[in-house]
C-alpha cells in the first residue's frame, strides 16, 4: 500500500501506482458511461424505445451520478478517497447487475441511476487526493491524463463492445463488467493511502474553513466557470457518451456497425486531445496562462463547429464530431483550477460541486435532445431534420452559456489589470 509523506506528498513512484489504480476505476466508468451510445440499436429494437426514452436512459447514469455529488464532496474531506470511492463502487456493481438483469426499460432506467450513482467518485476521488499528494503544476497534468483514461474507456465502449456483442450479448458485457469493477477495487483497497484531514494530525492549527458549500457556491471564480460546465462541457459529453451514435445513423444513414466506427474515432481523438493537454498543461501554467484565458479564446471554435454540423446534416461525419468534442476540451481546464482556488481542506467540495454542475448538464441536455427530437415531429419533420433541429437548440444554449461567461471574465480581467 503507498503511504503519504510527512507533509501529505507522495513520492514519484507511489503516486504513478496511485495514479494507475485510479485510472483503471474511472475506465471502467467511463466505458460503462458510453455504452449505451453503442448499444442504443439493440436496446432500442429490443425495448422499443423512443428517442426521449432513449435520452432518459442514457441521462439516467448522469442523474445517478449528480445526485451524489453533494454529499459526495463533505465525505471525501473528511474520510478522504480510498474509504469513499469503496464504498461507492458496491452501488456500481449492484447497478450493473441490476441491468443485466433488467426484464423492462423501468427496470433498465433504475439500474442506470444505481450504477451512475456508484462510479460517481471515480473521478473526484483522485482528485480530491491530488490536491493533497501532487504539486499544483502536476496537478492539471494528472487531470488531463485522468480524463485521457477515460477517453480510452470511450474508446472500449464502441467497437469492442460491437465485437463482443455476438459472442456476450448485452447482458453478458453488463455481467463482465461487475466483475472488473470488483477487481478495480481489490487494487484500489490495496494501493491508495489512508486519509488524515491536516487539522487531525499533531500540532496541526484548527481547520477555519466553513462547513458546507457556502464558500464554494460564493466564490467569485466558481460562479463565472459554473454556465460553461453545466451546459458547454456538459453539452459534449452528452453528445460524445449518446447523441453522435443517433446522428450517424439517423441523420447520416450509417449502420449501427459504421456509426460504432465512428463513436470509435471520436473517442479515439478525445483519448489523443487529453494527452496532449496533461503534456502542455504544466508549461501552460509556468507561462502564466489562466485556464479562464485560454477558455475565453478558444470555446467560440466550438459553437463555430455547431453551425457547421446542423448545417451540413448528413453530410457531417464523425471527423466534424470529433472536431467539436476536442474544441469543448478546453472547459476540462477549469476542474482543477477551480479546487485550486478553493483552500485544500474544501477540494472534495469544490469539485464535487462542479462536478454535480456538469453532470447535471450532462442528464439535462442528453434528456432535451430527446424531448425535443421528439416534439418536432409536430411540425412535420422527418427524423434527421428533427434530431437537426434539437442540436440547434442546444448549440443557441452553448452560445449564450459562452456570453454569459465571457462578460464575467472581462470583468475579472478588468479588476487584475486595475489591481
């Protein structure tokens, strides 16, 4: 088992074992977040469910996962990540289980939101600790190369998950991937080191920092990054964990096997987008350049991108989709910076905080584009036009998130170059 130093750091070796156990829980998360992008064909053939069904089950796992992240947040200040992350994955197992098990979509939807609300820890667990063990540089590295790991469980959930298919059936990917969140966490038990808040160790000054997310929910620079979490970030990966399989194959008229190609390639740029940010990040940060700055820049490359889908309709494939996901990226900047500019004793909060923001994102536009798909038809529209029609609305959404935070962050501008 690693252990912390003295003053809460780990040592190099330690911390890439602790960084290793981390990443295999939220690869599993991530690919069990994805797949039903993937499976949308069978389940919905299988279930016969619509497009705001659909939506719903996807979004499922994201009201599972928002529902916990209050909580979540006060008990990893103060049990810290290994004893949290523990208990939640038994909810993970249980809602994977539950699903393979499912005989209805109600039962279906359940097993979403038990298994949404049990890997919701597998990413602000290892945060919350890095905040503690690692250098602040190193910090926004590990974020990114987190967030890569999880680009390479998206990556599993698209033409892996097709291949097994014929040979597991849905219900038996579902079996196998109780069994591996078990083992994830035999070695999560076995490597990440036990927890101490700093004001419970010898001769430590009392904690001052306020109970509750008052502090967090106040903080001037939680506020102006709060709009672009919730429907930007949000946005994508709503897009990326569900809507671009039902594009390729409805707008663009690919089979389920040409669309998991392309859900394939995106996640697959995705993988290579957060690599290269956990490479650039730490020189980014010693030249001095703010992740709001470098948001304000170049997010309008993603509304842009939008245009240019709903635009082309058909004719836009998943290199455009990819183009639009890797340009939302950019929003990931702002998970660790927001911990960082909360006191450490508060980490757990600040980003389970923002966390439950994006997520919620995530549920609500996954469910709108759905209800909205849906409710076009009253217009008269076919299939590819109404799901067009929904990506629009969202991106007019994107559009004013973005507006909104830009006029806080020239006036945060303003005050720094006045200060």
């Amino acid at each position: 088992m690693s252990t912390a130093g003295p003053d809460g750091a780990l040592a190099p070796r330690a911390a890439v074992i602790v960084f290793f156990a981390f990443a295999l829980a939220y690869f599993l998360s991530a690919l069990l977040r994805a797949i039903t992008a993937t499976l949308s064909p069978t389940l919905s053939a299988e279930f016969g469910l619509s497009a705001g069904d659909l939506g719903l089950l996807a979004g499922g796992y994201f009201l599972g996962f928002a529902a916990t992240q209050l909580p979540l947040g006060q008990w990893l200040d103060r049990h810290g990540p290994r004893r949290v992350v523990l208990g939640f994955l038994t909810l993970a197992v249980a809602g994977c289980v539950a699903f393979a098990l499912a005989s209805s979509f109600t039962g279906l939807l359940a097993a979403r939101v038990l298994a949404g609300m049990g890997v919701s820890a597998c990413l602000m667990a290892p945060l919350t600790g890095y905040r503690r063990w690692l250098a602040p540089a190193t910090q926004l590295r590990a974020n990114s190369w987190m967030l890569m790991t999880g680009s390479f469980g998206m990556v599993a959930a698209t033409l892996p998950v097709q291949w097994l298919m014929p040979m597991l059936g849905w219900r038996g990917l579902f079996w196998g991937l109780a069994l591996l969140f078990v083992l994830a966490m035999a070695v999560l038990a076995w490597t990440v080191p036990a927890w101490s808040r700093p004001a419970d160790e010898p001769g430590a000054a009392p904690d001052t920092t306020p109970a509750g997310y008052g502090l967090v929910w106040r903080h001037p620079y939680f506020q102006q990054l709060l709009p672009l979490g919730l429907v930007n970030y949000g946005g994508m990966i709503a897009v990326q964990t569900l809507w671009a399989g039902p594009w390729l194959v409805q707008v663009g008229g690919q089979t389920p096997a040409q669309a998991a190609t392309g859900l394939f390639g995106i996640n697959l740029a995705m993988l290579a987008t957060f690599w290269l940010w956990g490479v650039v990040n730490p020189r980014l940060a010693r030249a001095g350049h703010r992740p709001e700055d470098l948001i304000a820049r170049w997010l309008p490359l993603s509304l842009v991108l939008l245009v240019v889908i709903v635009w082309l309709g058909p004719r836009a494939g998943w290199p455009l989709w990819a183009l639009f996901c890797m340009s939302c990226t950019v929003v990931a900047l702002s998970q660790p910076a927001v911990a960082l500019a909360l006191p450490s004793a508060a980490a757990g909060r600040a980003l389970s905080a923002y966390n439950l923001a994006i997520f919620l994102g995530v549920f609500i536009v996954q469910w709108s584009i759905g209800l909205l798909a849906d409710a076009f038809s009253a217009l008269g529209w076919d299939t590819p036009t109404r799901l067009r029609g929904a990506i629009a609305v969202f991106g007019v959404a994107s559009a004013l998130a973005y507006l909104r935070f830009l006029v806080l962050w020239r006036r945060q501008r303003a005050g720094r170059s006045h200060g």
